[in-house]
C-alpha cells in the first residue's frame, strides 16, 4: 500500500490544539516555523500551517494572534525586565498552494512575520485560530545568534529502526533530537539549520504506480518508460502525505514548531541520488519529474515558496522571502537554483548554497549562480566576521578515490555482473540505471574528480573575498552520516612558519555533522576514512594552501581512546553555534550521542577565531 493511502491524519501533541481553535482547523501536520533574515532591523520569518478542507472553517481566514515579551534569559540577567510586553497582533494568512489529494482538498496558509528587533532578547508566542500558544525567541540587535546544524533526519531503507530507540522513547527518531530540545530549553536558540536530507523520500519507489518502472530489468526500456497521469498523480500524493507523516509528530515537529528553520536540501529530500546520475538517467522521463516534483514539495514545505505565487525574479531583495536568491536554471529540474543569504547577528551571516537545482556529474553549481552569490557577499556589512557557507556535501573530508575509481571503472566487475545478470545484484545495483550502488555518493563529493576543479576554483574565491572583506569562512556540511572537521590553512613547512589562526585569512573549517537520525556507516568505511584522513592533499599546495583532518574524536563519549580512529566519529549527532561576544571567537560544539538511543550527547568544541588581519 502506497505512502499516500492514509486518511487525513487526527494529530496529536500539537500546542495549537491545547485551546480549541476558533475558527476550527484540521492539521495536516505541526504548525511549521521559518526564519529568513533580518533587514533594517526588521525580522523575517514565516509560520505555516497546512489543513484539510473538508474538517476546516475558512471564514474568516486563518490568523495568528501574536505577541512579545522579554525571554526568560534576557530577564535571567535583570537587564531587561523593565521592558515591556507588546500589544497582541493579528497576521492573516495567505493560501499560496492547494493540493488535491485522494481523500480531498488541502490547503497551504503562509503567515509572513514582520517582528522589530529589540534591544533585548524577546519570547514571541503565537496562537493558529486563537489556539494553545507557541513560542520561539528572536535575538536581541546586539546579540549572535545561537543556532543549531542538523542533517539526515530519517533511516535508510533496511535499517533496524527500534535499535535507536532507547527506553522512553516512542520511536528511534526521537532520541538525540530531544536531546537538542533540552538544550534549546537551557540556552534558547534562535534558529535550527537542515543541512539537507531533512527527510528520506527514496521510499516513493515503493507506489504500486512505480512498480513497473522500478522492476524494469531492460534499462533502455526503463529510460524511455513515460510519465502517465496516474504515476504524476502518485509522485504528488507520496511526496504530500510523506511531508505530512515526518512533519507532524515527534520531537522534531515540536522543533520546527518552536525554533526557526532556515533549510537547505540534499538529494533525499528528492530521491537518491539526484543529479549524480549519468545524464541519459537525469532526462528519462519518469525519473526526471520525480526530481521535478520533489524539488517542489521541498520549496512548499520546507521554504514555504511556491514559484507561481512568489515568482523568480533575480532582482536582489524582490523576493517576498528577504533572504531568497534566485539564481541560474535548474539543470534538470523546471525550477532555478534557490539559495538564501541569512543575517545570524551583527557579526555572523550565512550562505545556504543550493547545490542540487543545477547538479549534474561535472557541474554543481554554475559560474552565473557563484557571480550572483558573490556579489552579495561582497556587499556584507562591514561588522560581518564570520562567514558560514553550507554546503550539504562536505568539501574538506576523507578522500575516497580508490572506490572512486574501482565504482566508475567501466571494468567494475560488479557492473559487468549486473549487465549479464540484473536480478542477481539488486542490493548492488540502484534502481535507476543499474549502476553500482554508492557510485552516485561518492560522484556528489566536491572532492569526486569531475568537481574538483570547481571545489578548488570556490575555495580561491573564497580567500580572495576573506582576505578582502576580513571574514573568518566556515564551511557546514552533512550528508556522510559521520561527524568529522576539515581545516584549511597557509602552508608551512616548519612550525616556526605558521601563521597565527587570527591571521590567516586561508584559515578555513569545514565542519561535518551528520546524522541526527541515521544509522552510521558500518566500521570498515569509517575505519577506512579515518586511515585516508591521515593522508597529505598538495591540491593547493602551489596557492599556499594546506588541507588537514583535524583529530577532534581522540576520546570517545564513554572515555575510552579512539585509536587510529580521531578524525571521523561514526555517532549520531548534531552541532551548537555560539559567538562569544568578547572573544569574538565562534564556539562550535559538535554534539556527539553517547549511548545509541539514549538521548544523551557529548560535546566536543572546536573555535574559528575572528579575522584580525
């Protein structure tokens, strides 16, 4: 039975439902939570909510009763408690997409929030209909955000999912992203990045419609099957109800409810793989408008941007969401490139880079979506320090060559086997052109020799705009379900030589964090990856440029020595952002779960200092 074939769901644990909605809703799924950016000292955010509207009332439409008082850390400090609490507000919600499904009509509300930056910090509750009251925090104009990174927040096909489910919990989804909830309620974040596979959607291979496409052994059959009205009508069904289904229960729909999303994509969030297939594969019909498809369900939901009402116009600050960048074409998908450029405090932005829109296997990103980004980065505010630019694949990790290789080698001997013998090797052969399986993981690195060129050439300009506008760049990745940080810097030879980290504009990290949810990768390749972590890279060598694992996972979360095992951690895990206002110091703490299911973690820090050159 299909994703799709479930009755619109009767949620439960929703804040908003804890006082009775008035005018009643029906919720597909959590009250959804976005933060944009914040210009002229305006806050940019967005809440959504999607409802049935067979069990909804829409006169009047849906609204939010908004309002504002200090958060309990800013008056923690006794700074702030002379200020004073807001009037309540009212924003209208606007429909910006429906969606016909089996059972009925949905319908997409979009709240866009205005809320002025204060000098102090402030607690922001609002109310769906005039329901329970949700809360999230905006950041004093003075202050940094704290923040949250996260990455591949589902489980590959075949895992054993109750294996993460330590006692207590209801499902192994839940564990290390309560874990992130407490800290949140210790701390008060002001924002939470999906670094991309916010969830998996390669089980839409499973609709009864796909059927005969997925088990088609003839490949050029396969390439040339068509996209009929019930399989587009099925791809749409599977990707709503499986947003709906990830989105509305658990600890993570009490995050996305409460701490603002600013999300970037990966292949999951379409289907495996996408874009890292040879191009006969990226243009069959079938497979093609799954990328299509599920590229738009990624912008409705995890955006709240639908092209048709928001357009693409790339005229800078058009766009209704205020950190939008509409860049280059999408090469395989209707739709282009859509990055973002996000305030995170006076001396923190951020770059999410969508590198899926125009991937293919020798391209990324094109030289016009890099012009277009540069340019505005160059036009940062002058107390900008620290630069994070994410990426979803790492860009300095643990080469993985020799597989590289041996997977791409038209001698492959798994592929030779999987022509005369395709039923025989499924568990090696994807299903999409019955390449080897792992090929297009290893062919998504920027590091894969048809990207390296193009990971080099970033890594230059990057320096150039360090050097030029004084910032500290930190590169953030998921994608490899192992934590680890990647460290550029000036070549030296003797350690006399060194520059100082404060000094040194080729100073980069690329900090790693993945899974929140997924398995790790089983010992062999993580053993394998921390032996290739040792090894020496000249890459940059002839631009001064020097690339290192850093050995950050010497200890274990028990005590206990990693030998030959500190470079990359095969735990889940997410990461915590925090400036040190005296310092200037960026404070990365990679939190690492201790005991699997338990929903305990274990931080290990590592500091990007400010730029002083």
């Amino acid at each position: 039975m299909g994703e799709g074939k479930a009755l619109p769901p009767k949620p439960k644990g929703h804040a908003c439902l804890d006082g009775v909605m008035e005018p009643w809703l029906q919720l597909m799924c959590t009250p959804l939570l976005s933060y944009y950016t914040v210009e002229k000292g305006i806050w940019y955010g967005a809440v959504m909510v999607v409802t049935f509207d067979k069990g909804s009332i829409y006169s009047p439409y849906p609204f939010l009763e908004l309002s504002s008082k200090p958060s309990k850390f800013a008056n923690h400090s006794g700074r702030f408690s002379h200020a004073p609490d807001s009037k309540p507000w009212n924003v209208q919600g606007e429909p910006f997409h429906t969606y016909a499904g089996p059972q009925g009509v949905s319908t997409f509300w979009r709240f866009m929030l205005e809320i002025p930056v204060q000098e102090w910090e402030q607690s922001i509750q609002y109310r769906v209909n005039g329901g329970g009251p949700i809360e999230f925090l905006v950041a004093a104009a003075s202050e940094n955000f704290r923040w949250a990174a996260h990455s591949c927040n589902g489980f590959s096909a075949g895992v054993d999912t109750d294996s993460f489910k330590g006692e207590g919990f209801e499902s192994g989804f839940d564990p290390v992203w309560v874990d992130l909830l407490e800290k949140h309620d210790q701390t008060g974040l002001h924002a939470l990045v999906g670094g991309g596979d916010q969830l998996y959607c390669d089980s839409l291979t499973l609709e009864p419609e796909l059927h005969d496409w997925v088990n088609e052994s003839d490949k050029d059959k396969k390439m040339v099957m068509q996209v009929t009205d019930e399989i587009k009508f099925a791809i749409d069904r599977y990707y709503f109800s499986h947003y709906c289904k990830m989105f509305r229960g658990g600890a993570f729909a009490k995050a996305n409810s409460t701490i603002p999303m600013m999300n970037m994509l990966d292949d999951h969030d379409l289907i495996d793989g996408f874009g890292s297939y040879e191009d006969e594969t990226m243009r069959a019909p079938i497979f093609n408008y799954i990328g299509g498809r599920g590229y738009f369900w990624y912008l409705i939901f995890q955006v709240f941007c639908n092209d048709a009402v928001d357009g693409i116009d790339r005229t800078p600050g058009s766009h209704p969401i205020k950190s939008m960048v509409i860049c280059a074409p999408g090469e395989y998908i209707p739709y282009p490139n859509h990055s973002q450029i996000s305030y995170m405090g006076p001396s923190v932005a951020m770059c999410m880079v969508d590198c899926r829109a125009e991937r293919r296997l020798d391209q990324i990103c094109t030289e016009d979506t890099y012009d277009t980004l540069f340019k505005l980065l160059n036009n940062l505010p002058p107390s900008t320090e620290q630069l994070i630019m994410l990426l979803g694949v790492p860009i300095v990790y643990p080469r993985m060559s020799i597989a590289e290789n041996i997977l791409s080698s038209k001698f492959n001997p798994l592929n030779l086997v999987a022509k005369v013998t395709p039923n025989h090797l499924a568990g090696y052969t994807n299903k999409f052109d019955q390449n080897v399986e792992l090929l297009d993981d290893l062919n998504d690195h920027w590091c894969a020799k048809p990207h390296k060129r193009e990971r080099n050439a970033l890594v230059l300009r990057l320096q150039e705009l360090a050097l030029d506008k004084k910032l500290r760049v930190i590169f953030l990745s998921g994608d490899v379900h192992c934590a680890a940080v990647g460290e550029l810097h000036t070549l030296y030879h003797k350690e006399k030589n060194k520059v100082e980290p404060t000094l040194d504009h080729r100073l980069m990290f690329n900090v790693v964090s993945s899974a929140i949810v997924n398995t790790p990768p089983p010992f062999g390749p993580v053993a394998l990856n921390n032996q290739f972590a040792s090894h020496k890279h000249r890459t940059l060598h002839h631009h001064f440029t020097d690339e290192v694992q850093l050995p950050l996972f010497e200890i274990d979360t028990d005590g206990s020595s990693r030998t030959r095992m500190q470079y990359v951690m095969d735990k889940r895990n997410y990461a915590l952002f925090n400036f040190d206002h005296g310092t200037h110091d960026l404070n990365i703490d990679v939190m690492v779960e201790i005991k699997q299911g338990e929903g305990k973690t274990k931080a290990y820090r590592v500091v990007a200092p400010p730029p002083r050159w």
